[in-house]
C-alpha cells in the first residue's frame, strides 16, 4: 500500500487524531498499474488510474504534473476518486499552487457522491478550519457520513471528537465505543487511543492490562506515542514490573521515530543512573538544546 506525504500529528501524548495530511494512508490502495501511456483518455476510470500511476511512481516515473492533469481530466467528468485526489493535490500544493479553497471545494464534490475518503476529508477541514470556517459540527456531521461509508480513520476521529466535546457533548463513553470500533479493525491510531482510555480511566475502569495491550498492537504498527507510552508503563512499573531497560528499549523505537519526549525520557534514565548503556551519547533536549555528552561534562 503506498504511501505519500504522511505524518500523524499527536493533540496530547494520550488522544490522537487521524489529520489531513493522513488522507492517503487509505486512499492510494490501488493495486499495482501496467497502464500503457496510449490508454483511452475520455474513460475517467482508467484516466484516474493513469493519474494514480503517476502520483505513486508506480510502473512510471512519479510525476506530480502529470498526475494533477488526469485527476484534473477525470474530475472534469464528475468521478469522484479523482476529484477527491485533485483536491488533496491542491491542498500539499503537488502539481500545483497550494489552495485550500480549491481543496475543499473539489473534496465536496466528491464527497457530496458518497465517497468516503473525501467526506473524511471534509471532516479533517471543517474541524481545522482549513479552507473553510472551523466547525465542528459541520466536521462531525461528516464524519459520521464517512464512517457510514465505511472510514475506520473516520470512526478514530469521531472518538476524538466525543472525547474532547468538539460538536457533541463530551462523552468518554462515547470516546470508547469510537475508539473501540476503529481499533478492533486495526487502525493504529485508535488502538494507541484505546490503550490511553484504559490507562487513564476514562469512560472505562482504569485497566493498565489492557492498556499495554491496546498499546503493544499500535506500537507493533510502529505508532510512536504507543511506544513512548509502553515504555512509561516499563519505567513507572504500570501493569507490568518495572524495568528501566524495558522502559528504554521502548523509549529508543519512539526516539528512532523523532520522538522528542522519548528522547528526554531516554536522558532522564541516564542521568538519574537508571540504566547504564555508554553507547548512548547524542540524545539532544528540546528544553537545552544540548546532547547527554555535553550534559556530562
């Protein structure tokens, strides 16, 4: 499954939310293309997928240009894939100057046809106030479609939305059950955000057992914050015994990732003699700026 431009931004170290930037992790799920260049242009279907070729560099060279032009040809004629991929093409600005305003107007079209992928796209807008006036009710509405529609990522945010009372009265509860649904068909993200109601407390018994479980399957999906927050559990003694060396094989995934709290962490362990590992040499503090060998001296 390919992936572009992805990066899933954290609210809190507990609650996550599947963000725009994110939109592609379901949608480029073609399978792999042998289209030839000579392919029928007035059938949207396979001009989409020439685009989609394109966009990925799969079976042609990437090209951002290219891609825009056939999403744009396709979308032209009302197909709802391609419109919804020429506006996440207006909003990174590939193949084109970055509108949001163009962004959203295409992802509507194609979500006004049911098409779940662009329907949590206007979700994610309506919820950043990105291209249009932030409304969360508006995002929750959409969400709600989109989940309808079948969107596991839309399912994950619909939990975020009940958890912080953005649209809708705040509702653990209601979190949990969103949550829930999104982690038990495998989204990361709503795993890790499982894990951190369980630990918490929050719309369910506190249950640190099952927190390092929700947790474990989101890190073993390489979600850092999972990660990070196993190995709090490791280091703090949480649910499982407490093991510093745990706890910094845990902190270093995360940090392995960019995750700057694990790298403070992984600091933290060192210098207060928790664990004794002399390769560990070069993990900067946001706060300092300065690395564990600089600190040392």
């Amino acid at each position: 499954m390919y992936q572009k431009k992805i990066e899933a931004l954290t609210q809190s170290l507990l609650l996550s939310t599947v963000l725009f930037s994110c939109l592609t992790i379901s949608a480029c799920s073609a399978e792999p293309l042998n289209i030839p260049e000579s392919v029928q242009q007035n059938d949207p279907k396979q001009t989409y997928e020439l685009g989609l070729a394109y966009y990925e560099g799969d079976s042609v060279p990437e090209d951002d240009d290219k891609a825009f032009k056939l999403f744009q040809q396709a979308a032209n004629q009302d197909y709802a894939p391609a419109e919804h991929y020429l506006g996440l093409m207006y909003y990174d600005g590939l193949g084109a100057e970055k509108d949001y305003q163009k962004a959203f107007a295409w992802m509507q079209k194609a979500a006004n046809q049911g098409y779940a992928d662009a329907q949590f796209g206007l979700g994610i807008m309506y919820g950043s106030g990105v291209g249009i006036d932030q409304d969360y009710k508006k995002a929750m509405q959409w969400y709600l479609l989109a989940a309808d529609n079948g969107s596991l990522d839309a399912q994950n945010n619909i939990g975020t939305m009940y958890y912080f009372g953005r649209g809708v009265p705040q509702d653990y509860g209601k979190a949990f059950e969103w949550y829930k649904k999104a982690a038990k068909q495998n989204v990361g993200l709503a795993q890790f955000n499982l894990g951190g109601l369980y630990e918490n407390g929050q719309g369910v018994p506190q249950d640190y057992d099952e927190a390092f479980v929700w947790y474990k399957k989101a890190a073993d999906q390489g979600v850092d914050v999972a990660q990070l927050n196993i190995g709090g559990l490791y280091e703090n003694g949480y649910g499982v015994p407490q093991d510093y060396d745990e706890a910094f094989e845990w902190y270093e995934k995360a940090a392995d990732q960019g995750n700057q709290e694990a790298s403070n962490r992984i600091g933290r362990l060192v210098m207060n003699n928790k664990i004794d590992n002399k390769d560990i040499v070069i993990y900067s503090t946001e706060d300092t700026g300065l690395t564990l060998g600089d600190i040392e001296k």
